[in-house]
C-alpha cells in the first residue's frame, strides 16, 4: 500500500529480485530475495560534507556565524533579544530556534513547553573498502541502513529513548553491525567507529514549524526526527516563507507549534 502512494506521488519504484536484485547490489545474503528500487533515492557524501557547504553558502551571502550556548530568548519592542548563558546579548529582528532535541529547554523561556524527545541512533563507520557497496541498502523491517559515505561505510539506525544523560550503549551499534555481516556476508567489519546522536523527535513524527505564541518574531523549526537532514532545505524554504510574511507553498498546518 505504501509503495502505491508513493507511485501515486510521482516516485520511481522497481520491485526487483534475482539477477536484477544481484546486479544492483553483489554480494547479498541468499536469504535475501526481493527488494524495492528507488532510481531516484540520493543520499549524501557525508552529513558534515552537508553541514559544511550549507555554512561555506550561508558565509558567502553574509551570514556572520556567532557561537556560544543560548539561555533564553526573549521578545522586545523591535525585535527578539537572544540572552548567552557567558552574559553577551545579540538583538534580531527575527530569531530562529532550531535547537534540536534541546529546543524545549529555550521555548521554556517564553513559556511554552514542547515535547520534543531525545531519541538516540547509534552507528558504525566502517573503513572505505570494507564492501563493495554500489548504493544505500534499507533493511526496514531490522531498523538500520548501510550507507556508501565519502569517509567509509555507516551501519546505523536503532531507536533508544532514554533520555539525554543515560549511559550509551554501543552494544546496539554491535548488534546493528552482527545485523549487517549477516545480510553482506562479503562485509569486512574491522576498524570501524562507533557513534550515538539525538535525533529531535515529536510524539506524532511530524516536526514543529511555526510562530512561537508568543511572538510573531521567534520562529520554530524544530523536532524533525529521524528526517532532519532530508527535511531541512524544505524546513529553511518555509521559514524564510514565514519571516517575508509569504504564503508558503504547502498547507503547514500540521506542523503548527500549537497542536499540543
Ligand atoms: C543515527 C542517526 C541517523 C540519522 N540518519 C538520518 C538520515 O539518514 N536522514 C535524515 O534526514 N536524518 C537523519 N537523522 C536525523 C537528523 O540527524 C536530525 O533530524 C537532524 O540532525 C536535526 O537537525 P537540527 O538542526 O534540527 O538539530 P541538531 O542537529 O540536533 O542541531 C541542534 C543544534 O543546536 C545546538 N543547541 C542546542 N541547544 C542550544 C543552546 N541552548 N544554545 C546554542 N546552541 C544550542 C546543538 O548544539 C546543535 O548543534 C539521523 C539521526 C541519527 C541520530
């Protein structure tokens, strides 16, 4: 059923198996028979690559990048005053909060509360040339993705909520990796690095895109999940909609700050 939509919505999709599933991916598990082919699936040479560009473009057209810890944001007359927790000041005339799963410390701050989630993903970057890997394989139904990066090989997925401060636990990286060998057998699973992030997650998946209540001037952007990376060009789009006072091009409704 899912796969129709998304044929309905103009996504190319192969159900493949046999020859054609092995040409598309050597060295498969024969456990593994069937699979979906997404011709027009990208995915990216590596999410700080991403971060990266996107902070050399922001440079180039003026952004002037000013870092430290936010303690609170706070409406003024003209603008929104953004308070450091070292004591400096900045005065906008539009603030965005974009602070990932921490964003609800700072909606806090003007009384409003979100319940976004810490919810940790773990992976393990293998070494380049660990398998012959032509493109990211999904295994839905087990929760993880390898990924062919610029830097190696990612084995990641997994979904823990335990919060912000438990102990991590790279047994679930190891058993993503077991997971992984099993289904590529060809994979060479040395040398790897592990890793755990947060990814800011909603109760309803959907993330948070709006005014805060309130001011017209703050702006969320907020809780896209397990999507983040996939979604923040969209996100960016429809925030600068919301800053210029335009219509943004979708119904944004569903991801209104007030719908808890
Ligand atoms: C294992 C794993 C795999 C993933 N895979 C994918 C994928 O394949 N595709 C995809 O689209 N997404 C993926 N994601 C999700 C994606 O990483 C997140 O959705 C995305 O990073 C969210 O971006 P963000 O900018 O909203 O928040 P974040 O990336 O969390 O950034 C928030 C930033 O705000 C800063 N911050 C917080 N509080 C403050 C404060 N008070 N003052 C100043 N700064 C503050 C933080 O330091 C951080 O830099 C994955 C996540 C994980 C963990």
């Amino acid at each position: 059923k899912s796969w129709e939509r998304c044929e309905k919505a103009g996504v190319e999709i192969e159900h493949v198996e046999g020859a054609r599933l092995a040409e598309l991916q050597p060295g498969l598990s024969p456990r593994l028979v069937r699979g979906v082919f997404l011709p027009q699936w990208k995915t990216v040479s590596d999410p700080r690559d991403y971060a990266l560009a996107l902070l050399e473009a922001a440079e180039a057209r003026g952004v002037r990048l000013v870092e430290g810890a936010v303690s609170q944001l706070a409406q003024g007359t003209e603008g929104v005053t953004v308070a450091f927790e070292d004591g400096r000041k900045l005065e906008a005339g539009h603030a965005v909060l974009a602070a990932g799963p921490w964003s609800n410390r700072l909606t806090a701050t003007l009384g409003e509360r979100m319940p976004v989630t810490p919810e940790r993903g773990y992976n393990t970057t293998l070494p380049l040339g660990s398998f012959d890997l032509k493109r990211q394989v999904i295994f839905p139904a087990h929760g993880f993705v390898v990924t062919p990066l610029a830097t190696g090989i990612r084995v990641g997925g997994a979904s823990e909520l335990a919060g912000f401060d438990a102990p991590v636990n790279y047994k679930r990286a190891r058993h993503m990796l077991d997971k992984a060998a099993g289904f590529l057998p060809g994979l060479k699973r040395e040398g790897g690095t592990e890793w755990m992030g947060s990814r800011p997650s909603m109760p309803d998946s959907l993330p948070v895109i709006g005014r805060a209540s309130s001011s017209p001037r703050i702006l969320y952007a907020f809780g896209h999940g397990h999507l983040g990376l996939t979604q923040s060009a969209a996100t960016a789009r429809l925030v600068t909609d919301l800053i210029l006072e335009r219509n943004p091009p979708i119904d944004i409704s569903p991801f209104r700050p007030g719908r808890f």
